[in-house]
C-alpha cells in the first residue's frame, strides 16, 4: 500500500472510532464479509460521522490493507497498539468478541472514573463556592471592621486577632498555592508524559487510589481476554500496554513483560515491582498454579471493581456532610471571631 493510500485514511474522533470498531465486531461475530457488512451498516446508520467512517474504512479493505491496518490508521485518537490487539484476535480467531469485550472494557473504565467524580463534584462544588465567599468576606467586610478596631484601639480576642490575619494572608497564600500546583503539573506532564501525569493524579487524596484501581481493572480485563486466546504472557502483558487508558498503568505493564521474560514468575513480578496492588498476588498466584490465568484475572479485576464501587459509595456518604460541617464552621466561627470585640465593647459600655 502506497503513502498515499495511507493519507486518505480516515481520521475519526475517539467516539467515532468506539462506533466503527464496535460494528466491526459484530459484523466478524455474524461471519459476514467484511467490507460488505460495513457498507450495508453505513447505509443503516443514523450518523452521517459514522456512515462516513465506516463506508471509507470498507473502501480500504476493498483496497487490500488488512483490518488492523486499517483501524489503526483510522482510529488515531485510541490505544496505539489497537492493532496488535486485533491481530491476537485474528489469530485466535475471535475478532468479534475480542472487539466486543475490549470496547465494553474501556467503556466500563471510563463509567466508573465518571460515577467517582459525580461522588466528588458536589463537595469539590461546595468547597469552591465556600472559598470564594471567605475571600469575598475577607475583602469587603473584614477591612472595614480591622480599620474600626485600629481606630479605636480595641485589644482584641485572640480568635479575633488569628482571623484578621488569616483574612490578610488568603489571597496571597491562595495564589502561591494554585501556582504551585500549576508548577508541579506541567512538569509532570512535560517531564513525565502521560505516565507521570496518570502517576501523579493516582497520589492526590480522594480521587487517586480511584483512578488508580480504575486503570489496574481495565488492564486486567484487557490481559485476562488475551491470555484466554492463548497469546503468551509477555507479549499479552506489551498489547494490553497499548490498549488501556492509564498510561502509568501502561508502563507498568511492559516493566511486568520484561520481568517475565528474564524468567520471572507472573506472581513474583507483580510482587517484586510493588507498582500494582498486592490484593491481586493471591489470585494470580492460584491462576498460574491451575492454568486458569485468566479466570484468576477476571476474578481480580472484579475484586478491584468491588472495592471501587465501595469508595464510591464512602466517598457519597461521608464527604458531602464533612465538606458541609468545615465550610460551616469555617463561616461561623469567622463571623463569631470577628464580632467578638463588638460584643466586650457593648458589654463595657453597658
């Protein structure tokens, strides 16, 4: 295949993409030619995007490219190993369900990191919100009453004298904070690419162990469905790499191949490199001692979700009311502070 045939590749977005692979699968899994099938599927389908992509990725297999290929070049927003994967499949003979099962991982992936931050947004909401009406408070309303209190001399509560000075201090504390934080970012992202950025969002509190054991789930669906097609274990371990979403995950995953390709145990990979959680060592321990690899995996990446399901419902019931009692007191007890002189003068000059 000329360059120039590879140009005219489609380009699709990622949801596109998910689209057109998810009709690839069933057509391989009905058994019908696959160009044909695409193009009856195009004259189907409700989204001109979609009709589109799948007529030109029928006319490149028209042209000789392979599917692999073809959905490589096509899909350049997903995993780039996508094609290995699908050349597993096509060695083992289960392109549709291998499609099926991997689109339905990265989907539930995806589904779980959302229900995790649909926990969080309403506290992270509440936490905003609160932040900016203490420096609202603290501009408007403190000045004139710090002015009020110099004035007249007042010798002032300690409460009082501790939330002057905080009021004093937010704006630049806050903007020494947030650039800090923007530093700490870039570099990780510049210096570290995607796997430091994926690295650095799986140690922040709250959110972190989530997004970790997210992308440790979808990776161990992902090398269970790969393994179960009888792909040996390091090169299973190199494509599941290329075909999840967390990156720092991804690199963990070829450290794991080259363990095992010096001879390594699955089991003493996993518990040597410390990257992964150790709740998963017993099951993969028992699946290499009964050649059931990867029903032990599918058994861990369960475990994994399980404990996934129960921070989100943790994170549901004790956040909110937390979030809401230290937005409250921080109110309160600002306001209390800060009329506490008014009330010893009322009380003197009574």
């Amino acid at each position: 295949m000329d360059d120039r045939s590879l140009a005219e590749a489609p380009a699709f977005s990622a949801a596109t993409a998910e689209a057109v692979i998810a009709r690839v699968g069933d057509i391989a899994a009905a058994g019908m030619p696959l160009a044909a099938g695409l193009r009856i599927s195009a004259a189907e389908c409700d989204s001109w995007r979609l009709a589109r992509g799948l007529r030109a990725l029928a006319s490149q297999l028209e042209l000789g490219r392979s599917v692999e290929d073809c959905l490589q070049a096509a899909t350049r927003r997903l995993p780039p190993n996508l094609a290995g994967l699908i050349a597993a499949a096509q060695r083992a003979g289960a392109v549709g369900p291998m499609l099926a099962e991997w689109l339905e991982n990265r989907r539930a992936a995806r589904a779980q990191w959302r229900a995790v931050l649909a926990a969080l947004a309403y506290p992270a909401l509440t936490v905003v919100l609160g932040i900016g009406v203490y420096l609202l408070f603290a501009a408007i309303v403190v000045a004139p009453f710090r002015d009020i209190y110099r004035e007249a001399g007042l010798k002032l509560p300690v409460a009082t004298t501790y939330f002057l000075w905080s009021c004093s201090v937010a704006v630049p504390v806050l903007s020494i904070s947030l650039t800090a934080i923007v530093i700490v970012a870039a570099l990780a992202r510049l210096l570290g690419g995607r796997a430091g950025w994926s690295w650095l969002i799986g140690n922040l509190p709250l959110i972190g162990r989530a997004w970790h054991w997210t992308g440790v789930a979808e990776m161990l669906r992902c090398l269970s469905l790969l393994i179960e097609h009888r792909v040996p274990l390091p090169e299973s371990l190199r494509r599941t790499a290329g075909g999840i979403s967390d990156a720092y995950v991804a690199q963990q995953c070829r450290a794991l191949a080259g363990r095992v390709e010096q001879g390594s145990s699955f089991t003493m990979s996993l518990v040597n490199l410390r990257t992964l959680p150790l709740s998963i060592v017993p099951l993969v321990r028992w699946g290499e001692q009964t050649d059931s690899l990867a029903a032990a995996l599918r058994s861990a990446a369960e475990l994994i979700e399980g404990r996934l399901g129960m921070r989100g419902r943790l994170l549901v019931q004790i956040v909110p009311p937390v979030v809401f009692v230290l937005v409250g007191g921080t109110v309160a007890s600002g306001v209390i502070a800060l009329f506490l002189p008014l009330v010893s003068l009322m009380r003197g000059l009574m």
